[in-house]
C-alpha cells in the first residue's frame, strides 16, 4: 500500500490505537488496588513510525496496535504498578491525540468533498 493511498487508513489505525489506549488506561485505574496487577500499555507510534521511515510500501497490518507490559514502572509493596496520577496524565494526552486524529480525518474528508464539489 502507498503512502498517498493510505493516509486515511493510517488516520484509522491510529484512531482505533487510541481507543484501545483508553481501555487500557481504563483497566490500569479500575485495577488500581490488584495485587501482583502491572500496568498495561499500547505500542502504535513506534510501528507507525518505522512504517513511515521506510522508503518501501508497507502492509497496514504492520501498524495495528498492540497490548504490552512496560514493567519499568515502580512496583508497590503489594506487587501492582499503577499510579493513579500517571494514568490520568495518560488519558488526558490520548484524548488529545484521539482529537488531533478525529480532525485530521475530518480535514482530509473536507478536502474529499472539496475534490468531488469542483468536478
């Protein structure tokens, strides 16, 4: 797949990264007080990036999100890592991604019915 030809799948893919973000950001606060619990979090924009620096075509199934275990988070004397604080910092920063991508595939779409409208 081209570069050109995908920029609204890779808008997709990186909406959906978000969304799964989000529920993991979720699942980290709802499990809060788990012992033995680590913290989960989602690799999108490093495979992204790898994706876009390659001078090839890529397949879009290179750039699915995917679920990982940082573990480089301090651990409490309960065993679990999540720090109520830094998930909420987490959720902040993916809603504003989740928006900067909803806007870009809007832009995109606009410029979409502007092409069409001028023919």
């Amino acid at each position: 797949m081209s570069k050109a030809d995908s920029i609204v799948d890779i808008i997709d893919a990186g909406i959906k990264a978000e969304n799964l973000r989000q529920q993991a950001i979720a699942n980290n606060i709802a499990n809060l007080e788990t012992p033995g619990y680590r913290r989960i979090d989602v690799k999108f924009e490093q495979l992204l990036a790898k994706c876009l620096a390659s001078s090839e075509e890529f397949d879009l199934d290179e750039v699915e999100a995917q679920l990982f275990q940082p573990k480089q988070t301090p651990v409490k004397s309960n065993g679990n890592d999540v720090n109520l604080e830094d998930e909420v910092g987490r959720m902040i920063k993916n809603t504003l991604r989740h928006k900067a991508y909803i806007r870009l595939l809007s832009k995109k779409y606009k410029q979409i019915e502007l092409a069409i409208s001028l023919k």
